[in-house]
C-alpha cells in the first residue's frame, strides 16, 4: 500500500507507511517547504496530526503529544506535504481545510434510510449513525420533523437510544443519532470539542436534511450535556439547513471546567475525560463490539485508527495554563455566531458543569428567538416533567411548524416514566396553544411574545414527594442577569460579620490549608442517577476552625433576592507561594438551618483579569503563562474570587454567610488538587482601605415567597444545623 495524506480540518492523517517509520510533515508555501513535525507510524502504518511543536521536532511519545497541547498549536488551513524516507514516498498538495471550507453540495446526496448505517463528511471519513422514525399509528407516514443528536456517547447504538431521540420519538419526530469521528463505529480520530467535531456536525445537518422524509427541509438538534454542548459548536458553524437547537446543561469552556479558578479538578471533569478516553478505545462500548463481532466491517476498519486517539484525562493535565490555542474549543466565544433559535436550560447547583453556562446567555445576540429556563437543581433536570413540555413546544414550533399538542396516549404513560426516573409521578404540563385551533400564526405570535428568560425558583418544593423536580413559583424577564440588578457589598469585620461599611481599624483572621479538602465532595461520584431521584445521598462535611474563616450578616430586616454572578474581593496575606481559596454562600435560616447556596474558586497565582469578562459583578481571568506570578509569603495581594452564577431569595430573618477555605468539601461532585503548603497562614484582611468584602447581584424586583422551603426540599441544595462561626484572629504577618 502506498502512501496516503488526507488533509481533515485542522489536522492530517496519514496511512499507508511502514509500521513505526518517521514520516516528515512540512508546510507548502509556494514552491518552498518548511518543515513542522515528525511523527511515528503506529503498527498499522498510521499516523494523525492534529498539534505541532514550537519548532520542528520528532513527536514519538505521549509526552511529546501533551508538550504540543501545553506549548504548541493546531494545525493552521493550508497546503502540507508528507514524506516517508524509508520508502521515498511523497504525497504533496495535501489541503488542511478551515471549519469554513465547506466541501462541494454534492456530498450531502446521501441516501439515509431507518436503521443503523453511516454517513460520509467531507474528508472521507464516515460517521456511524440510527436513524429512527416515529410510531407511524400515532403520527402518520412521513415526511416528519426531525431532529439530530450528536456525541461521543452511543446517540447511534441500535439498540439503546439515547434520552433525547428517545423523547423526541415518542413525541412525533424523527431521530438522527450520530457518533463523532473516532467514537462508536464512527472512523477517524477523537479530539474532544475540535473543530473537526464542529464541521462534521454542519455536514450531517446538511446531509440529514436532504431526506425525503425529512419534513420542511430543515431539522433540529437535541440534547443534554455531551449533546448538548455539541449542538453550540455545530450551531455556530450556521448550517444552512439547521432549523433550532435545544442544548440542555451545557458548559461554556472545556479548559474552565478542568482548571476551575486555575486548579485541576480532579472530581468529575477528570472522570469525565477518563470514561471518554476508555470508551474511545477499540470496542470500547459494548455495543459497537457487538456490531463487529456481528460483521460489521466498517465499524471494524473505522476503529484501526483509535490508536491515533489522545489521552484526554492525561493531557488535561498538560495544559495548565490557558493558551490561544484552545479560544477554538471555548464555546462561549461561538454561540455569538448561533443565527438560530436557541432553546436552553440549566441548574445552578448542577453537580457535574456548575452554572457558568449562565455567563453566556447575554451573547447570543444573532439568534432570533431564544427561551432559557433556569432553576435550582441537577444535571438531568433539563428533561425533568416541570421543564420537558416547554422543550416540546419549541421543537414544534422551530423544527415542525406545527402548534404544539401532546397525544393523550403520550400524556396517559408519561407520569410512570417520570415517576421511575425521577421519583415523582407528574404530568405533563397542559398544552399552552390550543385556544388557537388551527392557526399556527397566531401561536406562534404569541408563542414568540413571550419574555425569553423563564427562572423557575424553589424546584424541590413543587411536587408531593419533597425533593422532586418540580418549582414553587417562577417569574420571566428579558435578560439575564435582569434588568435592574446591582452590585451590593458586605464588608468583612470583627467577630466573623459583614457590615454594610468597613470597619475603620484594620484586622486581620486566619487560615491554614485543609490538606484532605481536595478529596471532599457531599455527593456520590459512581452513580449519576441518584441526582435524578427527590433524595441524593450526601456527606456535607465540615472544615474544623482553623482552616477557614467565615462572616455572616445581621439577621435580615427585608428579603433580598441575589441574582447573577457575585464575588469575593479578597485581601489576602499568603503564607506561602502558591495557594488556592474557596468562597461558599450559605443562607442561615432563622430556625437553625444552614442552606447551601453556591461556590467559587480561585489560585492567586493568576491575577490578572480579563476586561472583557470582567466588571462590577463578573469576574473572570486570562490563566495564561504570561500573567502568571509567584506569591510571596507575607506580601499582601488582592484578588476577586468569582462565585458561580445563582438565582437564590435571603428571607426575612435569615443570615447571609460567606466561608473563605481551600477548595474542597462544599461541592457535590468535584474535587481539586490544591496547592497545600504544612503549616502555612494565610491572613485574610479586614476592615480599613484594605479590606475584604462580599460582592452580590441583589434584584430589588425579584419575585419572593414568604415561607422558608421545608429543609432538605430545595432540589440541588443540602442543608445542615448551622453552628457558630469562630474564627482566629490574627495580630501578627503570616508567612511560613
């Protein structure tokens, strides 16, 4: 076999050498070459180039490829070369395309039919997909709507669909699930969240919808979490034919979710990135071992290349500090680009991404219609029976063009399908449009009228069983944050309160590092359905006195409702040269409960911040090398820890508390690999010009209830009997 270079986007892929021979790549510039790397041959003859060196150099181990991740740089559009010299094979003129070279309209005249097959992107490699069509006694032959789910997952195993082809089926759509290259029977080579990933997503929109049982042309994207991040980055490459999206608890960037704050998370992000790098391997999920035990032999050719796959847990490691690199994989610099409708939702105390998604929902200014849902809770909540209608109506709407309306057959099963999912035997919310009859204009009309931010507030509350995924009551606005929030501070002071002024004679209280924090999370990190139930297994330990520092208010004349993201402005005296803080926000309830409220994170190692994304209230910072500095012991510095976005009402009588600690403990399923220095104090300030203050949105116009939730009710928020803040007050400079 000879030789073959194929140019994907952004990367390279070679077949056709000699097993572990060196095969040279150089860039073609007009009639001159400039070399960029050397890489191995696998035993197959195979090679993949999706990172280059700083300089040209041979890339033979696993530490080499993580050095490109950490110091290096993607494979930029162009022209390249291949040479392999034991063989004096040369394959020149190979074209590395950019997400914006679309291939020719031809490729997408692929015939699709139900049932397991593949489909073909435009560098040749071919993607596994299921197609399923909807029960015909209940809607009918086609063509139908039709919706697409794409992951890494199994969206296209032929026996197990996945939650959100499973909804829209029953619901009357046709489903598309479709593997990402280099996972399931999909060919080609895994990169999580690459731009590769994004283009294959524009060419199966676009195939998919040439189908004659496509109705209207156009289909939808559905989704939660994997899927429903990928429906950003595939959204922002505007399909032509990509009718609306749906994407449920998604992130806003990969790098932040592995480095919260600039330090590794260790708990589920770190997983997270495990689980993909076993199921990526050959026969790595079950199901697709089967289909090539079965015969499948594209499954089986497709899966040769998984030796060229990354270690992503490994490597997440490699890039501690943010490159330019990876602004391709931030999601939150793409959805600006997202010219479609946009159906999203997330929880604020979602146990496996958090709430930073939240931070994003103010740029998706090219989509002409958007509808997010935002409430207290889990992950899963997004298909929970308070949400999963309003999901419905904007698929119909969108995708089918049709005024919603559930069949009663649909509506008479649906409450024992949530009840075994989620523990709650709920149903459907009542069509909303039926008063229009007919016309679908008028629906849409006033479909379209409504505010586009709906805040469902106390979801635990709502239902019989205590816990369960229903809300209290709820409100809507224009934006989020909403109009009129303002940033309100509470300054830290003596005998661990806040104080609406600083207090005039400085002070100082103090911390050592928790060295068994880290390890600590309250929920159960190997079973993801518990978060789907009303109770949830927690363990919400505690930090012992010494090692954090904590303030509280008065108890509250009037309610305040905190909506957005706050900050922690930290005067700090480090006692060592590298340390990491944890802010948590606790309610203290006038009948002795604390309520867990959120979280931030921050490692002052990074002080600089990015204007763009930073102001009165947002916080975030550039985490690049550059910007990087050692602390010094003792050397008072400032910094603002960012909390993570919440919606939360502070009733009358309550206390408002914040505890500074190392991070640990106060989340339900990450952990973090603090820098932990024996013995260190570190001297939190107060009081004076120097002094440390707690930050919050307070929305003067916020809907309140009057009681307090039943403790234990509120869905994502453990509780717990407060006890006494007792702080160490410090009188002399830290240092170790």
């Amino acid at each position: 076999m000879s030789l073959e270079v194929t140019g994907g986007v952004e990367t390279l892929t070679i077949q056709g050498a000699s097993p572990d021979e060196h095969l040279l790549i150089e860039r073609m510039e007009g009639a001159d070459c400039r070399p960029v790397v050397t890489v191995v041959a696998d035993e197959h003859g195979q090679a993949h180039v999706a990172l280059l060196p700083e300089q040209p150099r041979l890339l033979a181990t696993v530490e080499d490829i993580a050095s490109c991740l950490a110091h290096g740089s993607t494979v930029p559009p162009g022209q390249y070369r291949g040479t392999a010299p034991s063989s004096g094979d040369v394959v020149d003129g190979v074209q590395v395309l950019a997400v914006e070279d679309h291939p020719d309209p031809s490729l997408f005249d692929q015939e699709l039919t139900e049932g397991f097959g593949y489909l073909t992107v435009r560098d040749g490699v071919t993607l596994s997909i299921m197609v399923r069509f909807p029960d015909r006694n209940l809607y009918g032959e086609g063509p139908w709507p039709t919706v697409i789910e794409y992951s890494g997952y199994g969206p296209s195993n032929p026996h197990l669909p996945q939650p959100g082809t499973l909804l829209a089926g029953l619901l009357g759509f046709a489903t598309v699930g479709v593997n990402m290259r280099g996972t399931g029977c999909s060919g080609g080579v895994f990169d999580v969240f690459s731009p590769a990933q994004a283009a294959d997503g524009y060419d199966v929109v676009e195939t998919v919808a040439r189908q004659p049982w496509v109705q209207h042309g156009h289909v939808g994207m559905v989704g939660l979490s994997y899927p429903g991040i990928s429906q950003l980055y595939v959204a922002a490459t505007q399909p032509p034919s990509l009718a609306a999206i749906t994407p449920l608890s998604v992130i806003d960037d990969l790098w932040r979710q592995q480095w919260p704050g600039g330090i590794y998370n260790s708990g589920f992000t770190r997983a997270w990135l495990a689980q993909r790098d076993m199921e990526i391997q050959i026969g790595g999920q079950d199901w697709d071992k089967a289909l090539i035990e079965e015969g499948d032999q594209v499954c089986e050719l497709n899966q040769r290349i998984r030796s060229q796959n990354f270690d992503f847990e490994r490597f997440g490691r490699a890039i501690e500090n943010f490159r330019d690199h990876l602004d391709a994989r931030r999601v939150a610099d793409a959805v600006h680009k997202i010219q479609v409708p946009v159906y999203l939702t997330g929880a604020w105390q979602d146990e496996q991404t958090g709430s930073r998604f939240a931070l994003m929902l103010k740029d998706f200014t090219a989509a002409p219609h958007v509808k997010f849902t935002l409430f207290n809770g889990h992950h899963p909540d997004g298909y929970s029976p308070m949400v999963i209608a309003r999901w419905f109506e904007f698929l119909c709407f969108h995708v089918a063009r049709r005024i919603p309306s559930v069949p009663e057959l649909i509506r008479m099963f649906a409450p024992l399908q949530f009840a075994e999912v989620f523990g709650v035997n709920e149903d459907l919310e009542p069509d909303r449009f039926e008063h229009w009859g007919d016309d679908f204009d008028g629906a849409f009309a006033e479909y379209c009228a409504e505010l586009p931010v709906r805040m469902l507030f106390e979801s635990g509350t709502g239902t019989a069983v205590a816990g369960g995924t229903g809300h209290r009551y709820e409100t809507a606005t224009t934006e989020f944050p909403p109009p009129g929030v303002v940033a309100q501070s509470w300054w830290f002071a003596s005998q661990g309160t806040l104080a609406q002024e600083p207090e005039s004679v400085p002070g100082a209280d103090c911390f050592v590092d928790d060295p068994e924090a880290g390890d600590q999370c309250y929920g159960p990190m190997d079973d993801l359905q518990a978060y789907t139930k009303p109770t949830v297994p927690i363990d919400w330990t505690r930090f012992e006195d010494r090692h954090r520092v904590a303030y509280e208010t008065e108890p509250l004349v009037d309610p305040i409702v905190i909506a957005g993201q706050g900050h922690v402005e930290c005067w700090l005296e480090p006692g060592s040269a590298d340390v990491a803080v944890q802010a948590t926000i606790t309610e203290i309830r006038s009948d002795g409960v604390e309520q867990r409220i959120q979280c931030g994170w921050h490692r002052p190692v990074h002080r600089v911040e990015d204007p763009d994304r930073s102001d009165e209230l947002l916080v975030d910072y550039t985490f690049t090398l550059e910007d990087r500095l050692e602390l010094t012991p003792g050397e008072l510095i400032r910094f603002r820890i960012p909390l993570m976005p919440f919606v939360h009402v502070f009733r009358e009588g309550s206390r408002i508390r914040v505890a500074l600690s190392s991070p640990g403990r106060d989340m339900p399923m990450w952990n973090f690999e603090n820098p932990i220095a024996q013995d260190a104090v570190h001297r939190v300030m107060r009081g004076g010009e120097q002094g440390s203050r707690l930050v919050l949105p307070v929305w003067a116009d916020g809907p309140v209830a009057p009681e307090y939730a039943d403790p234990g009710a509120l869905r994502g928020q453990p509780h717990r009997d407060a006890e006494p803040i007792r702080n160490t007050e410090s009188v002399s400079s830290g240092g170790t």
